[in-house]
C-alpha cells in the first residue's frame, strides 16, 4: 500500500492526547449502538413478562428462558424463510448495483438536455411512499401472472423486481456523488489507450467504484430484507415466507409479547450481521482493489 | 464535462434505459396514479374509488386549511435541521476520527452500522422503556441523582426532543457509511505529501479531506432533507396519531395516519404528493447551497 | 354418512387429544360430534357431487400470529385435510392494516381466496357490495342446513344490506378487568354486578387516596372503551346502537352526558398523571405492575393480561358499574368476524361443495368452542367449555357473560375512524376544556353525515 510510509511515520509519533480524546468519543458513541442491540439479545433470553418492568437486568438464573426461540421455531420452516430472503436481497442487491452503476455514470459523465430532469426524477423517485406505489404494482404482478400463484419462484420475483425499483433511486443518489469525485483522467488514459465506452465503463468505473457499490449493495440488501410491506403483498403462503415475514407473523399487532419480538428481531439480526462480518473483508478487499492513486 | 470521451451521446441511452426502465414501470407509473388518486374518493388502500372529489382539487384545499399539516411542516423543518447538524455532523466528525485512527478502524465501521439494522419496532419499544414515565431509565437514573418529581418526556414540551434523538441517533451511522467510504477514496499519498509539507493534522482535514469529500457530503445532504421528509416508523412506534395533542405530526407520520388509520387514502395521497413537491425542491436547495460553498 | 359421522367424531377426538390431552375434554367433542351430525348430513344432498379427488381451497383467515386461537387452527385445517384428502393452500396473517389492504386489493383484482374468515363490519362492505361473497341465505338454498346451529339474528349481518354472509365463531366482549391486589392495598371491595356508578365513583376516590391510579387508561391513544360505556350509561342496550341525528336528540344529548363524565373522571384525578401523553401500552403497564386498580378493555385482552404476569389470579374482570337506565349487567359485545365463501369458489363446482363443507367443519358446535373459549358464540346450544382449562380470569369473563343481562354491540364500530377524529383523537382537548363537547360530537356527526 501507498500509504505504509506515511503509516509508519505516524506509528512513531507518540500516543498524544489528541489521540486518546479521539477514541474515547469514538467509543462513547461505539456505547450508543452496541448497547440496544445488546439488549435486545438479553431480552430474548427473557420471559415476557419481565421485559417491560425489568428490561436492564441480565438473563441470568431465574430470569434465562429459551421460550422465546420456542415459539420461533415451533411450526415454522425458518431455514427455508431464509432462503427465501437470501434470494430476494441478494437479487435486489446485485441489480441495483448493476443498474445504478450504468444510469450514474450516465448521469455524470455525460451532458445531455434532460438530465436536469433526470436528475430531480431520481430525487423524487426516493420519496414516494410504498403504500402510494403498491396497489398499481399488484395489478401489474397479477396482469403478468407473478402474483397468487403459490409458486415461489414467481412470488420471489413479484417482490424482488418492485424492490429494485425502490432501491435504484437512493443507489443513484450516492453514486452520484462518488463518481463526481473520480478523476476523470483515468477515463481520458484508457481512452487514449483505446478502450471504447463500454470497456471503460466495466474495466475502469466500475472497479473504481466497488467500494461505494459495496456501500450501495448493504444498504440494499437491508431495506430488502427488513422491508415487510412489500413482501407481505406478495408472499402469502407457508412456503413462500421470507424471514421477515415470518417473524412478524408470530409476534402480533396487540405487541404485548415482547419477548417473542425481542427473539424474532434477534433471528432476523444476528444471521444478517454475521453475514456481513463475514463479508466485511470482500468489501475491504474491494476497498484496497479500487484505491485511486494520484 | 470536459472531456472528449463523452462528446458522442450515443451510448447515453445504453446506460440511462435499463435504470430508468425500472423506475418508469415500478415507480413513476404507480405514483401517477396515486397523483390521480388525489382528486378521487377512496376509503381503504386497494379498494377502488368512489368517484372523483368535489371539486376535484378538494384535497388540495384542504392541505392549505389542515392545522395538522402545518404542525406536521414545521416538526419537519426542525427534524430537516436535526438530521442535518446532527446526523450529518455527528457522521462527519466520527468518519474524521475513524479515518484518522489505526486501530480499530473495522470495528468501528461494523458497530456504527447497528442501530441501521434493527427493527423500528424494536427501537420503539426500547425508546419508550428509556423515556417511560413511571419510571423508565431516564426517570430512574434522575431518582438516583436526587430528583423528586418524574419528568414526563411525551409532554407537550419534551415530546419532539424526545422523538427527535433517537432518530437522529438511528442514522447516523447511515451517513458515516457513506462518508467513510468516501474519505477511503482519497489517497494516502496527497496526506503524505500534505504532512512532508508540515500541514497539522487538522489543515489536513480542512484542505484535504473535505474537499474532496464535497461531493459525498451533498450527497449525504439530499439524503438527509428527503429522509426527513418521509421518517415515519420510529416516530410514529413512540408517538402514534400525533400524541400529545397532535403537537408531533410529522409529514411522514401523517401521512400514514391517513392511509391506514383514518381510511382516507386519497387525502394521504395528496399529502404524498406534497411530500414529493418538497423533497425535490429542498433537494434542489441543498444542492445549490453545497455545490456553491467552496473550500 | 355413517363414515361421514365417523370421520368427524375421530377429526373432534384427534383435535381435542392435540390440544388438550384430558379426558373430561375428551368428552364434551364427542358429544357434540351429534350435534354437528346436522351440518354434515348436508353433504349428500346437493345432486351434482363432484367427481371425486382432492380439491385444493384457498383459505385467508386472520387466525396468525398471536391470535390465541392460530394454534387451535392450525390444528384444525390439519385434521381436516387428513380427513378429507383435500388440500388447503392457507394465507392467513394477523389482521393488521396492511393485511386489510391486502385483502380489499386481493377481491378487487379477482385473486381472492376461495374461504375467507374476515371482519363482518365496515371493513367487509368493499366486497359485500361488490357482490363477491355469497349470503348464507344462497348458500342454504343448496345446503340447507347450512350454519343451522347458528342463531341467525347474532351472525353479524352486513351493514351493507343487512343480510347474513358470513358464519361467526368467536366473538367479543368488553368489561372492567381489576387489580385485586391493590383494591386490596387501598381497603376497597371489588366492584361487582349491583355496584352502581355512583359507588363506583367513590371507590375510584378511595384508591386515589390510597396512592394508587384508580383507572389505568391513555385518553390520549385509546379512550375508546370509556368512549363506549360512559355513553351506554346514557342508554340502554336497545338504544345504544343507534347513532344520534343530531346532537340535540336524545342520543346526541346521551354522547354529550356521557363524554362530560369522561371530562369529570380527568378532572377528578382518577386517570394517570399522564393519560394524555402515554401510550396504551405504557397504561396498560400500570395496571399490571399494581399502580393502577382499573381497566376496561375487551376479551382479546384476557390473552394478553395472562401473558404479561405471573400471577393471573391476582386479576379478574367484571361489570362496568352502570347508570340511569343501564344495569351495571348490560355490557357491550358481538361477533366481529365470520367464515364467507367467495362468489368465485361457490361457483366452481368444484369447490364449491369442499367450500361449504370446510366451514360447516370449522363452525360446528364443539369447534365453535374451542375457539371461543371465554368470547361470545352465535351457538344455539351454547358454548361447552371445559373450565378446568381456563385461568380464573377467563372463568371470571366466562361468569360476566352468562350473567349479563344485555347486550349491545360497540356504537363506535358504525363511526368511520375518519369521523371518529373529532371526539376521539380530540379527547384530550374535551377533558382539559379546551374544547367544547357538543360542538366535538356535532363535528363528528357532520363527518358521519358526509361520509355517506
């Protein structure tokens, strides 16, 4: 790496005090969103009666109980709800990094008369509410015969394809940004060196930008997964459940059972969070992999 | 932009048809009907209209008269403010000081992106434990210091406080995403040579980091005005229907309310509409003020 | 139809050792098995049987999630389809909103289920008046003894055209649960079926005294239920359903009285500190926690109070003590929610017989039971309950209704939650005065008014 010199440099320097104020807000705030995750695991480990009134003890002795994840388990197929999820974010993730990465650079790089209404398009395009969008697109989903077939592959795909849509403006926005900020000259070089559009988009943009793609495919892959409203329009029958899905099923509208709340969002969580750790070093890969240098 | 490269037009559609292909059938399309749905008369979501208002434009005039609408604008404003200096200024100074460390570095990058992945629901209900009356955590540790009397935080004069950090808190770890890898973009050797140069750590991060990292921030900027603009979830767990008092609307919350707890669907597609009208606009401000502002 | 009897009475044992696994229970669903012989000696009169093989029905219901009978369904639709060889695709959820609107989109586009257990009042009239669902009356002209061990006049006729469509299992009552332990605490005897309001009023001041909340209510979130039974004190249950003209009628002057004792019961103290800030749940955590002695909800809660404490037994539910003409014995309760077959199944011939045999299947008099446990029922023959299986608070809120001496279903259910603004979501300015009364129940009947 470019930076080990200057890395290096820096190690010598003694530890300052500058320092140590840094990682203390760093940690202080680290507090802030370890902590209610935190407790959510220590709840679901809880009896629900306990929760409301005793919610910042430990389960310990007494108070521990897998009840929770009893119920959680007790008559569903939850391997298989997290199949059906894994399928529709990973799918909404790779299209909308695909799609957004071609429609930013355009964006971008490129002048043209109706961008400035592209532009507020994409902007308006985050506000829309899903309640405001969903009944035309069920319409849509029944005219082609992807709805109500308690088939799931064509379930799956009456909920991924809206989902892209949803996700493309907000990805569209970010790279926005991140492209503005690439030197164009590495553009120009490979130009010079005679790559046509197509190859410079795919053999230099897009490496550049596999860090915000990284950033953008999270993201999507989360509203995907946690987006119950869309899915729940969609996956109506035992074998089509998504995770979510599932899970919101057991725990009710009333909203007294805490403890099986606490356990369903730690089943929808920890998987994801495991996933990403595991993920965390692709995506640093990618970081290293896109560095611009100069 | 100045390069020849891009002098042909040609490819743009290449690029432009598949993205824009999607959000035509997914989204533009919908949501002309739901601009339709505004002039109609319609109860319950996915039921079909009654018939056309009278006169037409009824719900329109009746976003103008609504006292709700304006406390709703108004705590939108304040919430537009919160996110910008509090999730915003938060983001930057932690994705500053994270870049600045060596130790560490992922760890920070994975815990910061927590609350992001947490059920609204759950955050809800450990909100409401926090700020309980009688007595949450806030009150307990209060008691403990040697107040008497319980501080109500749902009040009329705690309650946007009350709504507003938790969801200042929920997001920013959103922005510091994005902001960090932004600030990984920017190479080392232009530190390197800033530091050879005897820059202080802090010219650093004012002639380096930040400029370069403009254009992200205008980014997190658009993000941060429609994001407030639409919140609803959270807000809407720990203060439902407005309370106390109707003090808390929110655009968001409201318009959810009519959707799906008063059954006036077309009011609350009116009220997107409006939702939508601001948000471009305040995109385009926002756009226009960071864009302008030179470091 | 002997096998047809014998396939029942084995579904009802199998059932009832699943959920049960006592033998007094064991019982009870054999003997109703004969009972329910009336509805399933139908099958074999329609000419037209169909020709053999498994039918595959779509079935949404609002039995998911924590709805207390999901498991009792489950188990059901299993013995069912073993005993039928018919399949059942289910797409039951919790009856939330979205859920709703799922529902309403699902008959507007032509995808809806072939059964549908649903609500049977405004939430149902989209597809009743769409002519989607078909009456029980239809249905009897084919099946004639179709939903007989139902009393018609309780099934829950649609507002629409006040015609049957739906069969009703369960239905809901509403009632003053209590926290024994503190009228313990505050020296007070527990209200019961002679207490009038008036005691009831200086019970409350006693446990104020006492240091405790004596009603745990939001008015701000749900004063719905004292909504209710402040204004029935005014009424009595014949009159109750009937929603005022206007606000100077005898019912409109009713609405008024009875919101002015709900003004009072603020003013007086007997809310928590922070009812117009607090959230139902917050309440409601009162009343468990014994800092409030008081609560009126509805059935659905005897659920959730067994689930939030330990000791059930320190709770039981009564009367809400009456005034005027209203014994404190008239409560509020109905039949919300009912089994319809859609008008595209039944005219299917090939559903349209496993459609009518389902729900005779899911309706019949020991099923009936099971489900409704400690609710209301539409039954003929009544509910038999096997109480050895109840905790005492639901033996306590199966006592309430036996006891009754009338029964008036909510007045709100025919208010628009659009026009119930005024004076519900307004309830917090009407209490601490800042608005007028009849001025809020006139707004509301305008809005009511303009709604039709």
């Amino acid at each position: 790496m470019a930076g080990t010199n200057y890395q290096e440099k820096q190690r010598n320097h003694k530890f300052s005090l500058g320092m140590a104020g840094i990682y203390a807000v760093l940690i202080a705030w680290a507090l802030t969103t370890i902590y209610p995750l935190f407790w959510i695991l220590m709840n679901s480990f809880k009896d629900k009666k306990v929760i409301r009134s005793d919610s910042f003890s430990l389960p310990l002795g007494e108070l521990f109980t897998l009840d929770n994840y009893r119920t959680a388990f007790d008559r569903v197929n939850i391997l298989g709800a997290y199949r059906n999820s894994l399928v529709i974010s990973l799918s909404v993730a790779a299209a909308v990094i695909l799609l957004s990465g071609l429609a930013s650079y355009a964006l971008v790089r490129y002048d043209f008369r109706v961008k400035g209404l592209l532009n507020s398009m994409v902007v308006a395009g985050m506000m829309f509410p899903a309640f405001a969008t969903i009944i035309p697109v069920i319409r849509m989903m029944n005219v082609v015969g992807l709805a109500n077939t308690n088939q799931i592959p064509k379930s799956l795909l009456a909920v991924i394809l809206p989902q892209i849509a949803g996700n493309l403006s907000f990805a569209i926005v970010v790279l926005r940004g991140y492209i503005a900020g690439l030197p164009v000259e590495l553009e120009e070089a490979a130009y010079m060196e005679g790559c046509n559009i197509f190859q410079l988009f795919f053999k230099v943009v897009m490496p550049l930008c596999k860090p915000s793609f990284a950033t953008i495919g999270i993201f999507s892959f989360l509203w995907s997964y946690n987006d119950l409203f869309t899915q729940s329009f969609f996956l109506k029958t035992k074998p089509e459940y998504s995770v979510t899905v599932l899970l919101s099923l057991l725990t009710s509208q009333e909203g007294t059972n805490y403890g099986l709340m606490a356990s369903s969002v730690s089943l929808i969580v920890f998987p994801l969070l495991i996933v990403y750790l595991f993920l965390q070093k692709y995506i640093v890969k990618g970081l290293t992999a896109g560095a611009v240098k100069g | 932009m100045s390069s020849n490269i891009y002098k042909n037009k040609k490819p743009v559609i290449f690029f432009l048809v598949p993205a824009f292909a999607f959000l035509a059938v997914f989204l533009y399309y919908p949501f002309l009907q739901n601009i339709l749905n505004s002039f109609r008369v319609i109860n319950n979501l996915g039921s079909s209209a009654k018939g056309w208002n009278d006169p037409w434009f009824a719900n329109y005039v009746e976003l103008f008269k609504d006292a709700n609408i304006r406390t709703a604008l108004v705590n939108t404003l304040k919430m537009i403010a919160a996110t910008i200096v509090g999730q915003l200024g938060i983001a930057i100074v932690l994705a500053l000081m994270v870049d600045n460390i060596k130790k560490g570095q992922k760890f920070f990058r994975t815990v910061y992106f927590f609350p992001i992945v947490i059920a609204a629901t759950a955050l809800g209900l450990l909100f409401n434990i926090v700020f309980l009356y009688d007595k949450g955590m806030l009150n307990q540790l209060r008691e403990m210091f040697g107040a008497v009397k319980l501080v109500d935080f749902k009040d009329n004069a705690h309650a946007m406080l009350t709504m507003m950090i938790p969801v200042t808190w929920q997001y920013v770890g959103f922005y510091f995403i994005i902001l960090i890898t932004g600030l990984n973009n920017i190479s080392d050797d232009l530190y390197e040579a800033a530091t050879i140069d005897g820059a202080s750590k802090w010219q650093r991060v004012r002639y380096i980091s930040l400029p370069l990292l403009h254009n992200v921030i205008c980014t997190c900027g658009v993000l941060a005005v429609t994001g407030a603009l639409k919140v609803f979830d959270l807000p809407w767990i720990m203060f439902p229907k407005g309370m106390p008092s109707n003090s808390t609307w929110l655009t968001g919350t409201y318009m959810y309310y009519h959707a799906f707890e008063s059954h006036n669907v077309d009011y609350s597609s009116a009220i997107s509409v409006l939702i939508v009208v601001l948000g471009v606009v305040t995109a385009k401000i926002v756009n226009a003020v960071f864009k302008e502002k030179d470091y | 139809m002997k096998k047809m009897l014998a396939m029942l009475l084995t579904g009802a044992m199998v059932f009832s050792l699943a959920a049960c696994g006592n033998s007094s229970s064991g019982n009870a669903p054999a003997q109703s098995g004969s009972s329910s012989e009336g509805s399933s000696s139908t099958e074999s009169k329609p000419a037209e049987e169909p020709a053999g093989g498994p039918v595959t029905l779509n079935v949404t219901t609002t039995y998911a999630g924590e709805d207390t009978n999901a498991g009792n369904y489950q188990d059901a639709i299993a013995a069912w389809q073993e005993e039928t060889g018919n399949k059942i695709n289910d797409a039951s959820a919790s009856s939330a909103e979205t859920f709703k609107a799922r529902v309403i989109s699902d008959f507007e586009m032509g995808s809806e289920p072939d059964v549908l257990f649903y609500f049977n009042g405004v939430d149902s009239n989209p597809f009743v008046e769409a002519g989607k669902v078909v009456s029980i009356d239809e249905i009897r002209e084919v099946y004639p003894d179709y939903a007989m061990n139902m009393k018609d006049g309780m099934m829950g006729a649609s507002p629409v055209d006040g015609k049957n469509y739906s069969v009703p299992v369960n239905g809901y009552w509403e009632g003053l649960f209590v926290n024994k332990s503190v009228c313990e605490a505050a020296g007070i005897e527990i209200p019961t079926a002679d207490t009038t309001w008036e005691e009831f009023m200086e019970i409350c001041q006693k446990v104020k005294d006492a240091g405790y909340t004596p009603i745990a209510a939001s008015f701000a979130e749900i004063p719905h239920y004292w909504f209710e039974f402040c204004i029935y004190n005014y009424l009595t249950p014949a009159t109750h359903n009937i929603l005022p003209e206007s606000v100077d009628d005898e019912h409109g002057k009713a609405w008024v009285d009875g919101i002015s004792d709900m003004k009072v019961l603020y003013e007086k103290g007997f809310l928590p500190e922070n009812t117009l800030s607090a959230t139902d749940g917050e309440t409601f955590q009162l009343f468990i926690d014994g800092k409030a002695a008081f609560l009126i909800d509805g059935s659905w809660k005897v659920g959730g109070i067994e689930s939030s404490t330990d000791d059930i037994d320190n709770f039981t539910v009564t009367y809400v003590p009456g005034k005027n003409d209203r014994k404190s014995t008239d409560i509020i309760g109905g039949l919300s929610s009912g089994w319809y077959i859609t008008r595209k199944a039944w005219d299917d011939p090939e559903k349209q017989k496993a459609c009518v045999d389902f729900i005779s299947y899911m309706t019949s008099d020991e099923m009936v039971s099971k489900f409704a446990s400690v609710s209301a029922t539409a039954l003929k023959n009544g509910v038999q309950v096997d109480e050895s299986q109840l905790s005492s608070l639901a033996v306590a809120g199966l006592d309430m209704v036996e006891g009754a001496t009338g029964m008036a279903g909510a007045v709100q259910d025919q208010v628009t939650q659009e026009a119930r603004v005024p004076v519900f979501n307004g309830m917090p300015d009407i209490v601490t005065g800042k608005a007028d009364i009849a001025t809020a129940v006139a707004d509301l009947l305008a809005l009511v008014e303009a709604g039709q």
